[in-house]
C-alpha cells in the first residue's frame, strides 16, 4: 500500500524487452539530446527529481512525481517530447512504480534486466547517468539513495552468483564468434570504425586475444590517433577506410552516425577483391552503421546487437539457477529497502 503523503516513484521507458532493434533506432539519443530531455523534464511542475539513462539498448526515464498529474498524464507528456513523438517509443515502453521501480533498478545493476543477461557495461552506464543527474542538480534523496542502494545490489548479486561467469559482454561474444569463424585472431587482420568507448573496450579486449594487426578509423582525427596509438594500431582517415576494407578480414563498427557507414554496394566491392574469402562484420551501433541487406551477399558475415545477444544467451540454461538465486536475492532488497529506508524517509519528509 502507498500513502497520499508519498511521492511516486516511477520510470517510463523502452528497451530490447519492448523494442526490436529496428524500432530501438529511432528513439536512440545523441548525449545532448538525453540533455535537453533531462531539462525538459525538471521543467514540468509535477516532477521534482529525474534522471535519463541513455545507452544503445533503451531509453529509461527515472523520475520522483509530486503527484499533482497523474502517471498517465506524465507518460503523455514524456512520449509527447519532440524527440521521441514521432518515434517508436510511445508504441513500445513499459512503465514501472514505487516497488517495482525499486526492482527493475536493482535488476538492471545486476545484469538480469540486460539483453545479454550479466553483461557488466550497464552498472558503468548508470554510473555515469547518475553522476551526470548529480551534477545537474537533478536529483534529490530519493534518486540518489535509491542509485546508490542499486550500485549495492549490482555489486552484491555479481559477487554471491555467478551470474555474470564467463566476463559476459558483446565484445567477448562477438570476438569469440570471430575466432570461430577465423580460427586465431591473431593471424587475421582487425579494422575498428568509430573512437569512441566502444571501440575502446573492443581494442582492449582484442590485444587480450594476442591481435596484432589492428587499424582504426574514426571521425575525430584526435581521439583516432590516440586510441591507434595506445594500442599500437594503425590509423586510417576515416573518408577512405571504406576503400580498404577489401583488405581486412574483420570490421567492427561503432559510430554514432544517424545513417548507414557502410552500404551494400561498398561491400559487393570490397569482396570481388577478396575471393574466397569470408568478411567478418559486427555492427555494435544503434543505429546500425552497416546496411542490413549487405548480410545477403556471399562470404559476408553480419552480425548485429541482436543476434550477437541471441548467440550470448544460448547457454542461458546452464545459469538458470543463478539467474533464479539473483532474482530471489534482489527481491529481497528492493522490498526490505522500500519497507525501511524509502517509505520510512518519505513519511518523515511529508509529515
């Protein structure tokens, strides 16, 4: 039960549960677009606090409600937002309160709500929302102590579980799929399209494989030289690497480009220098930065978010009982946290 003195609790929003990947690119934010959310939002006199988690896979709106409009009310004028009006996500967002708010969150810092279930990128991801809603004086007690008691649980369920065995992330995944395409990746010849923390950790987890050959490419010439140089890569301008990629044997890509990087008919080309020879690619972007149709031409290997999640969780059945030990666990949390420190607090602040 919930009081009349207790503000709500609630988060609206969309992600691979609700959305293909297809409809998860058009409500994909640029950071200062999450921004201008963010603004908008504390704009509205019913929302006193709120938070934008932004990542390639949702869009999750945290917010604390004064309840002087009703949650249908604050989810009208949510998807009614420019960026989002005429997009997918008024069709496909869910929309969670007080307890199972408290839930969800806890389940997200864990790694059960991923697409990839135990994947650990996300527990960074709300981090640094977070800290970005604290530096913006969005937040106030119930955000930051809900975060925090979140980061907890996160921290605590990947310890007491193995949920997250086997360092579960689309880098591992799909580089473990390239080597069983390839055979060693050391041998084979390794092109990262985009700069950024993506491409980063792809880097990183490449050198880890004993990758030698690797080439960078990106739009900052800057942040492109630096990550070719912290690797001991080379670095391609990022206007002519799609001439080269005849000559390498995996692309990966990971832009923030609104459209296509890479077309079918680049790739037709690329491949006609290259016979017999399969051409590896990852799109890790969303919006996708590889043209979908290029999947059909012969030799060529496409792999999008989707089905490189599809691939992490076929062994999903060996983890079951973990899953189901963490989901018991969190549980447990978000209620004894909602019974002692959520309401308790609100009560006090309200009386």
């Amino acid at each position: 039960m919930t009081s009349e003195n207790e503000p709500l609790l609630f988060i609206i929003g969309s992600s691979h549960e609700q959305a293909n990947l297809e409809e998860r690119e058009t409500f994909s934010l640029k950071e200062d677009e999450a921004d201008v959310l963010a603004n908008y939002l504390m704009a509205h006199q019913s929302i006193e606090e709120c938070l934008v988690l932004n990542t390639c896979n949702r869009l999750e709106i945290y917010a604390v409600s004064n309840k002087t409009h009703s949650i249908n009310e604050l989810h009208q004028f949510i998807c009614s937002h420019p960026k989002l009006a005429c997009t997918s996500f008024p069709k496909h967002n869910f929309t969670k309160t007080q307890t199972d708010a408290i839930e969800h969150t806890f389940k997200l810092s864990s790694g059960l709500a991923s697409q990839m279930i135990g994947e650990t990128e996300i527990l960074g991801q709300m981090k640094q929302a977070f800290t970005k809603a604290k530096q913006s004086e969005h937040t106030g007690k119930t955000l930051i102590r809900l975060f925090e008691k979140s980061f907890q649980a996160g921290k605590l369920i990947r310890t007491q579980t193995e949920i997250s065995r086997g360092q579960v992330s689309i880098g591992t995944v799909a580089l473990n799929l390239a080597n069983r395409i390839f055979g060693k990746l050391e041998d084979s010849r390794i092109l990262l399209v985009g700069s950024g923390d993506v491409s980063e950790k792809t880097a990183q987890a490449l050198k880890t494989k004993g990758v030698t050959d690797m080439t960078v490419s990106g739009r900052s010439k800057d942040k492109t030289d630096s990550l070719a140089e912290k690797f001991g890569a080379s670095s391609i301008h990022f206007e002519n690497f799609k001439n080269q990629i005849q000559h390498f044997d995996i692309v990966i890509t990971s832009t923030s480009a609104p459209d296509f990087i890479i077309d079918t008919a680049t790739l037709q080309k690329a491949i006609k220098h290259r016979p017999n020879r399969p051409l590896f690619l990852i799109d890790l972007a969303v919006p996708r930065d590889i043209e979908e149709s290029a999947a059909k031409l012969e030799n060529v290997y496409l792999y999008n978010l989707d089905a490189l999640a599809k691939i992490a969780n076929e062994n999903i059945a060996l983890r079951k009982s973990e899953i189901a030990k963490a989901t018991q666990m969190i549980k447990a949390q978000a209620w004894n946290f909602w019974l002692q420190s959520f309401r308790r607090s609100m009560f006090q602040k309200h009386q």
